[in-house]
C-alpha cells in the first residue's frame, strides 16, 4: 500500500518530534535545515499510519539496518512486513507491502542534459529528448531507478544505466503530479 502526504508544514514540528521514537527524533535533529527536519519525521509518522492501518502495529517503528544499509523494522515477527520511505521538498511517501518494495519520490528540478547521460541509457534519452516534457521524464525513469535500487536493498548501482533494462521480476506503478513524480517498485 502506497502512502503520500503533502502537507509538510501543516504540523508543530516540535510536538511531533515528541511523538516519534528517540532515535528517530535524534535523527532528524541531525539535520541542520527545518524543512529536512520536517521531511524525516513527516515520513517516519507515514509510516507509522501505515503499519497502524495495514497490520494493527501501534507502536513506534524501530529500524534495524542491514550491512548494505536497507532498514527493516525490529520486534514485528508476526508479519513479513516491508517498507521504504521517500521525501522531497514537495512530498513524502512510505509503502508497505508484504513482498520487497520500493518506493521514490522527486521534484522536477532543472533538467540537466549532462547529468541524463550520465545516468541513462540510449533508449532511455530517446524518451528523455523526445518528450513534450524532458524534466518530467528524466525524473519519472530516475524514480524507477531509485525504487528499483531501494526494493532490492542493494549496497550501491551496479549499472545505474541499464538497471531497468533486466525487470521483468518488477512491476513499477508510476504517479505523476503538478511538480513531483512517485514510483514504486514490487517484485
């Protein structure tokens, strides 16, 4: 299940600090910027809806990372549950899912043609160049990838410019709004 909320700033940060876990409070203050800060926790409390929603977890979430750095939740061996988190200026995202998943969400920022060959592939650019859009695109396909390297909890990108030529074990669900594209990845 995917999860979104834009409202960023509709909250007292400072009374939702009190309401996240401490490590997840210790995290966010780690951020310098208010509205980094606001991202962290908006995300952690989405998550927090979801699992209350999805499987009836009411308590706080507590993350455990992997070596290659992919967080998973600590004390829910009743469920299979996994999850990933997403913010950008505009939105944050989580998705829950009783298989892999992974989602991402990006503004569309100044289209940068260099930085789109460096990351895409030729069928990719083709797509890129020949939209109405190129911002729109670049950014929808880099939210594939990204979710893609999220739901296989990978250490780092192999090949970040093919990495969406070999997923025929992924379905990707696509949202694209006023200023942000989302997307999900489930194998």
């Amino acid at each position: 299940m995917i999860y979104i909320d834009e409202n960023i700033w509709d909250f007292d940060l400072q009374e939702a600090l009190d309401e996240v876990s401490p490590e997840r409070r210790e995290y966010a203050l780690r951020y310098r910027r208010e509205l980094d800060q606001r991202l962290c926790v908006a995300a952690y409390r989405l998550l927090h809806r979801a699992l209350r929603q999805e499987y009836g977890i009411t308590e706080l979430p507590r993350f455990s990372c992997a070596p290659n750095g992919k967080p998973s939740l600590v004390h829910h061996s009743l469920y299979t549950i996994h999850f990933s988190m997403s913010h950008c200026p505009s939105a944050v995202a989580c998705a829950v899912s009783d298989s892999p998943v992974g989602i991402d969400v990006e503004t569309f920022d100044h289209y940068d043609e260099e930085l789109a060959r460096h990351v895409m592939n030729d069928d990719e650019m083709l797509c890129i160049l020949s939209s109405a859009n190129p911002a729109v695109e670049f950014t929808r396909l880099w939210t594939m990838k990204e979710s893609l390297y999220k739901m296989k909890g990978e250490a780092q990108i192999p090949d970040v410019k093919n990495m969406l030529l070999h997923t025929a074990d992924c379905r990707f669900t696509t949202l694209i709004k006023d200023n942000y594209a989302l997307t999900t990845s489930n194998s």
